[in-house]
C-alpha cells in the first residue's frame, strides 16, 4: 500500500512540469460580440460573468488551472467551448452562422443547460438567477432576429 502511495504521488509531481498554456489569443474588439452587437452593460455583466471564461479569448483562469489533471481539463473544456461559440471573433461568422449560435444561446440558458453545473464549482458569481436567464434569453432572441433580419435569408 505504501509503495502504491509513493507511486501516485511521484506521478503527481511529475505531471506538474507539463503545464498548460494559458495564454490568451490577442484582444479583437472589432470582432468581439459584446461590441458589434451593442449590447446594454447590465446584459453584458451577464454575459462577462458566465459565459465569456469559456466562450471568448478572455479567459480569467481559476486557481486550480495550475494543478494537473485540473489544468487538462479545464483547457480541453476552453478549447471545446471556443470552437463552438466564440464570443470574442463572433463576427467572423457569417450571418445565418450567427443567428444559427444564438438561437443555440436560447436553448441553452433555458434548458438551464449552459453555464455548465460544473462551472459552478469554482464560479458562484455566474450561476444565473430565473430573472438573468430571461433577461440572456429575450436578449438573444432579440439579436437573432436583428442578426436575420439584416442578413435578410
């Protein structure tokens, strides 16, 4: 039992020399979501505060970035999230693209399935009260429609 012990936490030291990179891309506020889409401050606070960690190129990473497995994780869930919504390049995508994410933004915060539960462990701040969750669902209907509209498809 005690070499087994020994075992595990020389792995442990071990894999704390393959660090994560934690390095932002560069800021694109020309592209960023927040920006193009004009969006109201109380509903960008809301957005800064759940969604923008895992969905844009401002991660605030968490004290627990720097301890692996938790670092490996918490990159493989980043990198995931950004390739399917980046807030902070949002522009780059095509308007029905555009709509088509939104509309995924809807679903999401009402099924209550985004911010994910395990955000939650290491973020209280951007667990959404019912009254936040109306206020991103109205908000991105609103700009999915604006979003078609303009596109005109």
């Amino acid at each position: 039992m005690k070499k087994i012990l020994v075992v595990i936490l020389v792995a442990f030291v071990i894999i704390q020399f393959f660090p994560i990179d934690k390095n932002n891309p560069a800021p694109t506020p020309g592209m960023d979501f927040l920006k193009i889409k004009k969006t109201p401050p109380e509903v960008a606070k809301i957005i800064n505060t759940s969604c923008y960690d895992c969905h844009s190129n401002e991660t605030k990473y968490p004290w627990y970035a720097n301890i692996a497995p938790a670092s490996w994780y918490v990159k493989t869930h980043i990198s995931d999230a950004r390739k399917h919504l980046n807030f902070s390049t949002f522009a780059v995508y095509e308007p029905k693209v555009q709509a088509d994410k939104l509309q995924g933004c809807v679903e999401l915060v009402e099924s209550k399935d985004m911010p994910l539960e395990s955000y939650y462990l290491g973020h209280q701040d951007a667990k959404l009260s019912e009254e936040q969750r109306q206020i991103l669902v109205k908000y991105f209907k609103k700009v999915k429609e604006d979003t078609e509209r303009a596109g005109a498809f």
